[in-house]
C-alpha cells in the first residue's frame, strides 16, 4: 500500500531544502521510521546535515528515527523535527 | 460553585503582555499567581554580539503539545486552577520577553512548582525554534538542552510516543 502525505519542513530542515513544504506522493506503508528518513534523505540530501539530530512527526506525535513503524494515509503531515528551541 | 479549569496557549507576533497572562489565570478561588517571563539575552558568542531572536513553531503540534503538558501539570499538581503560555513568534530584540507564563493556585507551593516543570516541559516538547541573530548578520539555530535529540545530549532518543 502506498500514501500521499505532506511533509512540513521547519528551522534547518526548512533552510536545508528550501521548501516549507512538499507532497510526496506513494510513500509506502507501513514503513520504519528509518526508511521514511531515507526516503527524504534521497529527496534532499542536504538533510543530511541533522544526521541523529533530527526526529519527525507523523500526525503530530513525535517518531524518533529507527524501528518504529509507522502507518500513513492520504493526507498525512509528516513533519522533519530539528532539536527545539521553544522558551 | 467549581470554576471550569482553563488552559490558554497563544502565539503572538505582537510583544507580550505579563497583565494579559496573569488576568487569563485570574480566579478568587486561587491566592497565587506564579508567573515565569523568558527574556532575550544580549549574549556574547566569541566577537558576536546577539541582536535579536527570529522564532517559528509547528502551529497546531505546539497547540496539542501545549494540551498534553496542562494535562501532566494537572496530574501531579491537582490544585493548580489554569495554565497561560503566551509565546512570541517572528523577530523579537534583545530585551523582549519571548514567553509569559501564569499559573494560578489555591496556595502558592503548587503553582511554583509547576511553573518550573511547565517551561522545562515546553523546552523539552513544544514544536518551536529559534534562531539567534548576531551583529555581524551571521545566525545559528538553537538547541535546547530539554530536547532529547539535541547534540548537547549523549543518549540515544527514547521517544516514541503512544
């Protein structure tokens, strides 16, 4: 199965790609956090840059980068999370 | 007669106002206000001079983070009555408040205690970033040591949430 989802680029990752944001379409699912990573590595690979500083957000609940498997929808925000600096 | 809790987050362009907070936290069943106010420091980095922070957020992740946060705050404080972060988004100067937070409580311990957990806990968990601006039009974005995947920190992120 495959999905259409959004993906939000914020602080670096935003600077790295020059995008805010972008629909990538037939992104497999389920998929591990890791692979997802790739996929948008292979995208942009400036976001390289944020290597094991970076987590995502997949329907705003934070996914570090590894095993986890995620299942995505039609629709879905993926958003690429620098470290924050809120405060 | 019990008064509804209430937890306020907003995102503000506009500088900050403390009294705003402190009156969205207001109630006469509470004899404390415990209000914590970040300020944007004119630091040094080697021969730069910070000039100013440049702000953005996840909009509606910082809402539904900033929803679960009142939730732990209220769970280990159950007398703390409401919450209230203001937060500044775009450019703010050295000197400007960046966060306003009031928290009002029967007594003051509770509301102390959690205003201390709610900044760390908006540090370590709300979606927003900033940059640091220097006199030499240089910037670098920063990283907060709350965050579990910042480079500060040694170990390996723990973090997925159910």
């Amino acid at each position: 199965m495959t999905a259409n989802v959004l993906v939000l680029f914020f602080a670096q990752s935003r600077e790295l790609t020059g995008l805010k944001q972008e629909e990538v379409a037939a992104v497999p699912t389920p998929i591990s956090s890791q692979d997802l990573w790739r996929l948008l590595l292979r995208r942009h690979p400036r976001l390289s840059v944020l290597q094991d500083q970076v987590v995502l957000a997949v329907r705003q609940q934070y996914v570090a980068i590894g095993d986890q498997v995620v299942t995505l929808g039609d629709g879905d925000e993926v958003a690429v999370v620098p470290p924050l600096s809120g405060g | 007669m019990s008064e509804e809790p209430r937890d306020v987050f907003r995102l503000s362009r506009d500088w900050l106002s403390v009294q705003e907070a402190v009156d969205a936290v207001n109630s006469t069943s509470c004899g404390a206000v415990s209000v914590f106010i970040g300020t944007t420091r004119e630091d040094q980095v080697g021969s730069r001079k910070v000039i100013g922070l440049e702000y953005e957020a996840y909009e509606s992740m910082a809402q539904s983070e900033f929803t679960k946060l009142c939730a732990d705050i209220r769970e280990r404080w159950p007398t703390v009555m409401h919450v209230c972060v203001h937060h500044r988004l775009g450019w703010v100067k050295v000197g400007e408040a960046s966060v306003v937070m009031a928290i009002s409580s029967p007594h003051r311990g509770d509301g102390q205690q959690a205003i201390q957990h709610c900044i760390e806990q908006l540090k370590a968990n709300v979606p927003i970033w900033k940059k640091e601006v220097y006199d030499t039009q240089e910037a670098s974005w920063k990283e907060n040591l709350e965050c579990r995947w910042s480079a500060h920190r040694q170990e390996t992120p723990i973090i997925n949430q159910q």
